[in-house]
DNA sequence: AGAAGAAATGTCAGCGCTGTCAATCCAGCC
DNA sequence: GGCTGGATTGACAGCGCTGACATTTCTTCT
C-alpha cells in the first residue's frame, strides 16, 4: 500500500463536481449561481456532491471569466474608533451576498488621490465602494469612480447627489431631541460646540439644536456657539472659553463625545460639579462615553448597522441598469438618545 | 465627426501592451513581475507602452493563471479602537508589494469557526493571514491554516509556535519602567490590576510590575492584585474593591487604559484628588487616555508599526521553502512610556 | 399520438495571464 | 568563420469558470 503524500492536494474543481454528479459543468456552474432553470432534484444531486467533495470555486476563476470581482471596497480618510465597528457591519452584510471586503485607507489630501485611487480600481475590478466621509464629498473621488463606472454608496456626505445612493442618519432630529432633554430640566444658557465644518454632521446637529431651542423660545447666545472641530484637544480650549463667558452656562452641547469628554475635563479643572453645576451632552457614544465619571448622555450611533445598510445597498445594486435608478435610493438609520449621569436640573441660581 | 459612446472602454490588456511595445505577452508579462532575464532596453520599452497606455495588470487572471491571489487575510475578534489603526499600517506595506488586504471578523468562540475560516480561505486562495489575539491561540485555527497549506504571523499571542512567526512588544519591560516611575515618586502600596486571562499581555505586564517590585524590594500585597478583564466596567467594580482595602493603595497600576480611566472615575466618586491622594497608570495609550482628566500616564502602543510589521513577515516568506524558516521569525517592536498628569509623588501620610 | 413550445441541460470557446519548454540571439573562443 | 553555451525571447497550452448558443427533454394541447 503507497500513500502519496500531497501537502497542497488540489482543491475539488467545478468539474469534478459535474462528473460526480453526472451533469454537466455548465450545470453546476448554474447551481453555484443560483441561477434558475435547473430542476430541483438535479439542483439536489450537485449540491450534494459539493457537500460532499467539500467544492469551493475559485473566485479568480469565477471572476476572470464572467468579468466580476466579487469585491467591494471600503474607503476611509482617517481611522477612527468606529471605522472597525462600521466594517465589520459591512463585511457581513457581504458575506451573505458572497461578496468580500477590501479595506481602503485613501488620504482625501494626497496629489495622487485619483491615481491611486484609479490603480486599485482598475487592478481589482472593484464591483462597488463605500465612501466614508469626507471622502464622499470629492469631486476627484466621483470623478474617478464615474470614469471606471464603479457605483458607490456615500456615508453621510455633505452633500447628496442624485446618482449615487447615501446612508445616513438623521443627526438633526436627534440634535433636537438631545437639546429638548436640556430645555426640559430647565437649561436656558446652552453652549453649543460644533464639529469639523467638513462633516454633514456639524450643520445638521447644529440645526436639530437651533430648532428646539427655536421650538422652546429660547435665544440662542452667539458667543457661546464655538467650533471645538471634533477633537478633544479643541474642544478642551474651546471648552474653557465657553466657561469663562459670564453669565456661565448651564450646560454644553457638545456635537460629539470627544468634544463632550473635553467640557467634561474642562469643568473638572475649573472644580465645577458635574451635573449639579454644569450639564454636559455629547454624540456618538463612543467608547469615551462610559468611560468617565459622570457618564455622557448622548446619541448612539449605529454604527453597525450603517454598515450593513451600505453593504446592502452595494449588493442591492443592479448593473444591468445603466447606473442607479433616479433618484439614488436613499437609507435612513435611526438614531437613539442614550440619557446618562452628566446631565441634571440647571442650577436655581442661574 | 463620430463620437463613440464607450462608457465601459475595456481596459488595455497584456497583449495590447505586447504588441505597442513589440515584444511577445509573455516578455510582458517578464516585467511586470519583475523576472529577471529581460535586457534592459527591452524592458523600458515595454515600461514605457505600459505607462502610455496605462495598462493595468488583470488580478484576477494573473490569479489564475499563476495559481496566486494577492491577498493576504486580516482576522480579529473584537473590533477595537486600535484594530483599524494597525490595518491601516499592514494595508500600506502589502501595497508595497502589491499585495491586498482582505479584513475578516472571526468570532473565536463560534461553533462553525474551522467552517467559516476554510470557506474563507479557499475561496479567496489567501497566500498568508494575520491573526490578532486572540486568535493566534486558537488550535482550530492553527489546524485549519495548516489543512490549507497557509502562512500566518501572530500578534502577540499568549504561546509562540515554532512554526509561526511573531510580532510583540516588550510588554514585561514596559511594564517594569512603568512600575519605576511610581517607585521613583514614592509609592510602595501599588495596587495592580490585571487584564483578561486570554492575552499574553496580561502576564507580561503583570511579571514586569512583579519584576520592578521585587527589584526595589517592595512587598506585593496580593489583596491589591485583582483582574478587571481590560474592560472599564469591571475595572470600575475593581478598583472601588481596591480603594476600599486599608491602607488605601497609593498607587494603581492598570493594565489597560479602559481599566485605568475605570480607576480614574472610581476614585472620583470617592472624591479623592489625583495625583495628589492617587496616582494612577494605564497601558496602551488608547483615545480614552488624553480623554479624561488628569490625562494617563501610560505606554504607547506602536499600533500601526505593529501592523506594518505582520505585513512585512507576509511579503517576505519565501513560499519555496517548505514552511517558515526553523525557528520562524520573531519580532519585537519598541514600547515607550508617556508621562502624564495621572501620577505624581505618593502622599506623606501614607 | 404528434406537433409546438417551454424547460432543462450540454457544448465550446475564451476571459487575461503565466508555466513550460523551444527557439533565437550573441559574445567569446579556437 | 564556425562552434558553444549562456542570455533573451517567444509559442502555446491551459488555469477554472461562465457566456452564447445548440441540443435534448419534458409538457401541453389538439
């Protein structure tokens, strides 16, 4: 008796599995994309043998010859802490579409944006790409995309387009909500800290919160509406302006939980109780969020589920329609506003 | 004057470079992969056709024809806030070698683990994976990439293999000079709270304490060695144990900055004043440690040069030998130690 | 039963590239 | 010049699969 040792057996081939099924490759082929006009028990019989030989087709095969790639590829500027949550969501709305995920870090500011850009394009035949932001907002991107005829779905950009579908959520509304929870325990002088001017976000927020302040009577006082950009680092300065104006505010409405955690460290400097004195809320819950003392009240981000919901719209897609159908589909997520210890009554002698 | 509407304009293909440049596919094919036995003159020429027509090499046919993928798979567990740092870093090096990165979440604890990875990597014929921690503990991992004849590098898992390279830091040195400063400014009642028994981390940084100890020949009070399992929930819970022991440490050393942040507000509700009454040490330098206030003394994490590490291990094994080279290789990147305001001199009357 | 049409399945070329091996070129040497 | 051997280059098949189209096998209806 010989064994023959084979380290790198070759895995089983479409062929394999139509001589042991007894029907044709091309038959096979059809069961492996679902495609229709194969009948049932046939369909049964070349499942089993794939089952039964253990068959993977080969995606380069698969690709080569019906000119797809079975890839998509998620592009991002910076990385943040909700990038990895946000593909993970993405990746496994495409497994269930037998599509896989190419990662793409691309700086917005780089020379070479479009050619590099082109490079990966072209190279791996990509069959859609999600924008994070700010790349959604690129006149190169787009432009780059349109030229290989490569849809994209856009994440919360700036600004919509009629073609290309946008994933978004509706910051505004939950804005609104967020400031309603100050206005209802009795805040009056609210500051206001704005994002990077780059981001949807910063207007929309800004928006949702004029609105209820609007809603409720209440002035909105201009020199305690300053931009912290985002980041704790600016959103700590910004902070202690904003503690320094007189009279103080009661609360701060920070447009994310970076900014919140800064107002937070802020306040602890300047020995304020927090939330007996000062009311803070942030956005985002980020990890930050619960992760001082008091914890933030602020808006969860599904990030998650945005991914998915990018994901599914890429599988969604058909490409025998000649690019989206007008207009581009556009998704909503839903936004929940978490209330947690660092907000309270405003103090009665404000 | 005609204008032909050619909006999926096929890309230039191998043959067509071939034939500008006057040479034969294959020689083409020579320079594109770099092999050697091409004059000079002949390759620029060919060079120079690819640049005009702005050729770019087919993935999925170079695939299939040379029995390769390009690809290289990036598995983890749990999304963290440093996992999309260090992608980003092992993205950059595989593009160096023209190389692309597949992400892919693998829960570690599912049933269908070995399924779900063989499908994975079968299918996409990945010629080397990364496998964050936990997973490069995993025995049905291991077994699985073996089956399939593929490479993996190691970040930090608890036990090196011999046939598997690694890529570390020095936690246990870190840990030791970590524990000095606070040695240094005094405090001998150092309390020291561990991460999750899963990670290699969690030993290191906990022998390197012991080591600093020892060294200055300071008891450990076992009492004040507790596990807080790297979340801030239950670093919370710990550290309201520790700083309800008598005599109150002076110190706490956290083995991560969640926990460390957990000991920061834990300390606040029992409204004790850092540094002045406890100093506090966290490990990794994660968002969260320039979040709160005071700001971590901590370690960085060379997150992306951890990852443009793996990668590099990748590019670099020689896939002609049989395995990795005996021992594989090993590599440690530098840890260093960022003094912040969450330390200082141990109160007198302790 | 037989024709007509629909449904199911098969045949075959070829996607764009690389491996194998054969053909050609050229320098160096007698 | 003619020969030899290494350096270049080319011819061609085929990687594993799917598209287009041909063929066969059912249904259904008269």
């Amino acid at each position: 008796m010989r064994r023959v040792v084979d380290s790198g057996r070759s895995p089983a081939t479409l062929a394999v599995v139509a001589a042991r099924s007894g029907v044709s490759a091309k038959t096979v082929s059809r069961v492996i994309n679902n495609e229709p006009g194969v009948r049932a028990e046939t369909r049964a019989r070349v499942l089993a043998a794939i089952q039964q030989l253990d068959y993977q087709p080969n995606l380069a095969a698969r690709g080569l010859a019906g000119d797809r790639s079975f890839l998509i590829g998620l592009f991002y500027d910076q990385p943040g802490d909700y990038l990895s949550e946000f593909q993970t969501g993405a990746v496994q709305r495409c497994h269930e579409s037998n599509l896989h995920l190419m990662i793409e870090p691309l700086e917005a500011s780089s020379p070479d944006l479009r050619r590099h850009l082109s490079t990966l394009i072209r190279q791996l035949r990509l069959e859609g790409v999600i924008l994070l932001p700010p790349l959604g907002d690129l006149p190169a991107v787009h432009a780059t995309l349109a030229a290989a005829d490569v849809p994209a779905v856009l994440i919360a950009p700036m600004h919509a387009r009629l073609d290309a579908p946008v994933v978004d959520t509706d910051d505004r509304a939950a804005a609104r909500d967020l400031t309603g929870a100050l206005l209802e325990r009795g805040h009056r002088r609210i500051a206001f800290m704005r994002g990077r001017p780059s981001h949807r976000a910063t207007e929309q927020r800004y928006l949702g919160f004029a609105d209820a302040m609007r809603a409720h009577g209440v002035d909105i006082d201009a020199a305690l509406v300053q931009s912290g950009n985002f980041e704790f680092a600016e959103g700590l300065e910004c902070a202690r302006r904003m503690l320094s104006h007189r009279p103080r505010p009661t609360a701060i409405f920070a447009s994310n939980d970076d900014m919140a955690a800064a107002a937070v460290s802020a306040a602890r400097q300047l020995s304020l109780a927090l939330p007996e004195q000062l009311s803070v809320v942030g956005f985002d819950d980020a990890p930050v969020a619960t992760m001082i003392w008091p914890q933030l009240t602020t808006v969860r981000q599904p990030v998650r589920t945005l991914g998915r919901v990018a994901a599914d719209l890429i599988s969604e897609y058909q490409p025998h329609r000649h690019g989206w159908p007008q207009p581009a589909p556009r998704r909503r997520v839903p936004l929940e506003m978490i209330i947690r210890g660092s907000i309270g009554t405003a103090p009665a002698d404000a």
